[in-house]
C-alpha cells in the first residue's frame, strides 16, 4: 500500500513513487529529517586550524606509507650489506638469504658521524642529521620549531652522554655520576698504585721527564709574546722547579705526589672565571701525567712488566675518571657533552665512548647542548601557549596547531624517522638491475672515524 496514495500534496507532485522529492510541502510532511540547511561559512583562524590538522595527518599517513613501502623493498631484496647490493642479481636464495639476513638484524656498518650517533641511541634534528633530509623531515622539523626540535633532542641526547659516560667507567647502566662514585671509581682503581708503591723499584729522572715537564708551562705562550708580565704565571715556574730537581725517589712517592696533583688539578679546573687557576690545574694534570710516565719507564727497566700492564690500566681508568668529572654537574648527575668535545680539540686522547660523546658534541653541537642551559625539557613554547591562549578566547582551530607543534617534534625525534636519516638509501652498484629499478644519489654526511680504544 502507498501511503501517499490519497495524500492531495502528493498527488498533486506527480510523482507516486517518491512524492516527497517532487514537492517541498510534501517533503516537510512526510520525511523523519528536516530540511538540509547548510553549514555557517569557517573563519580564517578555524581554516588555519583545519589546515594544521590535515598537514599532521598527512605527515603521519606518509610516514606510515613510506615504512610500509620500505618493508616491501627489503622483502623483495633491495637489501644492501656493505655497501654491496644484493638484488635479483649474484644467484643464490634471495627470500632465504633475506630472511636470514633480517632475522639477525645485520645492518651495514656505521660510517658516518649520524650512523654511529644514531647506532649510540643519539637523536638529531633533521637539518642536521643530513644535507638532504627529504621533504618529509624538512617539515616535521620545520612545523615543530627548529630551535625548539634541537632542544627536545639534547633533553633526550643527555641521557644518552650520562649513559656512555658512566659505561666508560664500567660502571653500571644507570649509575648517577656524583662526587662519591667519582671516589669510588679512582679508589678501586688505586689498588694497582698500590702495587707499584709497594714495589721499591727507585724512580731515576731522564730527558723525557724534564721535556715532559717543560711542556706543561706552555699555556700562556702566545700571550706572553705581547704581554710577558701578565702571562707569567710563578706557581707553574715554582711547579717545574719542585719537580724537576733529577733526584732520585721512591716508587712510593711518586704514587703520593700524582695522587696530590691529580686532586689539586680537579679543585683549580673547575674555577673557570679564574684563568691563571685553570692554567695551573692543566699544569698539575700534565705534571701528573709526567710522573706517571716516568714510574712506567723505571718499572719496564726493571723488569716489571706484569706491573706495568696493571698500572696502565689503572692510569687509563683514573684518567677518564677526571676527564669525566671535570665535565660533569656532580649535582645533576649531568655530563656536558660541549665540555667533553672542548678536551679533545685541547689534544686530550679520548677513547671508546669518550671519543663517541666528543664526536658526536663537535660534529651536532645543536643536538648536545646543555640542557640545564635552557630549562630542561618544556613541550611548550612561547608559540604554542599563544595559541592555546587564542583557542581559550572563541578560536578553537588554533588548539589544533598547540597539539601539532610538539607532535611535529616528536615525529622528527622518532626511531623510524632517525633511522631513515642516519641509513639513507646507498647507490646501487654500477649496472646493476637495481641501478635501473631505483636509481639514487649519495647523500653528503659529516664523516668520523670509527671510535675505538
């Protein structure tokens, strides 16, 4: 039965099957809906607000895509090991040997500066990380602020320092860096300077003492070309007198007197606004490791090589013990990187992680400030509390730009995205099939040298 077969509106439409569509009247009459009435026009501030979201959906949409899209390729065998391609070409079985291959996570090895600092868990804002970041992290990093990307990325990047660092030691993951594990670290060390003091072999000066010696006066040389008076500096001159008398003495005081310089040395380094102090404390470093050196050459003429293996370990140790304090907030627990990479530009001889963290510092100084410079770590900028400011007074598009800001940041900072940056796509091998199949260009990356003991 039609239920408008006897309504006068509908008969009237002409239309028996769907009266409602042919007739305005009926349509109010007889549908569960009201009229269509269109949506008021949008201001520009709740458009702005519509644009952000759809570019934060779109940067993640493309993300996710450009994983997906990886995957594929690693399955179909565009996996490259050593810089070595291995394709559709080289016989063999590719699925087995790929899955072998990604089963055990073999990755070419690092050789960029971004390669080993994303290898050490260090994050890097994209501008840095790479000469061609792609459009992708161009613009997360660029809607997340860049200022603000290299901050949220030295936040996390000092626990990665405080972690090296502490490794560096042997201590464990962890391990809050304070004056008492300092100590500790230097004391348990010590038993082989206790060793060599229980030795008796006597400590004869030579030549390579007294040059060492001479050596640790020359900070102020090139001020003293100008002004000779100002850049004298008598306890240095009353160092070397004391020191370089050619005396012979014990192994016992020997240990004594490096033991005495070395704490001197940390006191007077950490006066920075007091230029002749830190001059000294160099000095007394350099005084200590002369010594050191010295204890060694009479130890290997008398036949204590066992001796000696232990002594240098332990001076190694101790060393990195100092170098890491006189970087380190012992209140904070905080290592400075910047201070790690100002030692080895001195011609310290950093090693291992060390050597990592000063690299790193000197190579991507934005990734490595101090983050007790500039407040620690803050989601918000100046920026997005205006715009939560504008989204609380009627312009509710605007709270879409406060979540994308630090969103942004995070998507830039992420392990997907760092990994991209830090691995870009090598070039295939000249005429190979993967060479016509998806032709590349090298990507331009500072380059460092393994870090290594």
């Amino acid at each position: 039965m039609n239920p408008w077969e006897n309504d006068p509106v509908a008969s009237s439409a002409g239309n028996a099957a769907q009266p409602w569509l042919a007739d305005e009247e009926a349509q109010k009459r007889f549908t569960y809906q009201p009229p269509f009435t269109p949506a008021p026009p949008k201001s520009w501030l709740q458009k702005a607000g519509d644009f952000v979201a759809g570019r934060i959906k779109k940067t993640t949409d493309d993300l996710a895509e450009d994983t997906a899209k990886t995957e594929s390729e690693m399955r179909q065998g565009r996996v490259y090991l050593g810089g070595t391609a291995l394709g559709f070409v080289g016989g063999g079985n590719l699925p087995t040997a790929l899955e072998s291959l990604m089963a055990k996570g073999i990755r070419p090895a690092a050789r960029t500066a971004a390669e080993l600092a994303n290898e050490a868990g260090y994050v890097l804002p994209p501008s840095t990380a790479t000469a061609k970041p792609g459009t992708l992290a161009s613009m997360t990093e660029s809607l997340g602020g860049e200022a603000k990307t290299a901050q949220a990325a030295s936040v996390k990047n000092q626990t990665v320092t405080n972690k090296l660092a502490a490794k560096s030691l042997g201590l464990p993951e962890g391990t809050a860096l304070t004056d008492d594990v300092f100590e500790q670290v230097r004391g348990k060390a010590g038993g082989a300077y206790k060793a060599v003091a229980d030795s008796g072999v006597p400590i004869k000066q030579d030549m390579a003492f007294v040059d060492d010696l001479l050596k640790v006066g020359k900070q102020s040389e090139e001020m003293a070309k100008y002004f000779p008076g100002l850049a004298k500096n008598d306890l240095i001159k009353g160092l070397q007198d004391e020191l370089g008398t050619g005396q012979t003495f014990s192994a016992k005081a020997g240990i004594q007197t490096v033991r005495r310089l070395r704490a001197k040395a940390s006191a007077n380094l950490k006066n920075f606004l007091d230029p002749e102090k830190v001059e000294l404390g160099r000095a007394q470093r350099g005084a200590a490791d002369a010594i050191d050196d010295l204890i060694e050459r009479n130890l290997s003429d008398a036949g204590k090589t066992g001796l000696v293996k232990d002594y240098r370990a332990a001076r190694q140790t101790i060393a990195k013990a100092h170098d890491v304090e006189s970087a380190t907030n012992t209140a904070t627990g905080n290592v400075n990187a910047q201070a790690l990479a100002k030692l080895a530009d001195k011609g310290k001889p950093l090693t291992g992680e060390l050597k990592l963290i000063a690299d790193t510092a000197k190579t991507f100084p934005k990734a490595t400030q101090n983050p007790e410079k500039f407040g620690g770590e803050k989601k918000w900028s100046a920026v997005d509390a205006i715009a939560a400011l504008a989204a609380t007074h009627g312009h509710p598009g605007l709270l879409a730009g406060l979540v994308a800001r630090p969103t942004a940041r995070e998507i830039a900072l992420s392990k997907l995205m760092q990994n991209r940056l830090a691995r870009p796509k090598p070039a295939p091998a000249p005429n190979s099939l993967l060479s016509i199949l998806r032709p590349t260009q090298a990507v331009s990356q500072p380059m460092v040298p393994t870090y290594g003991p």
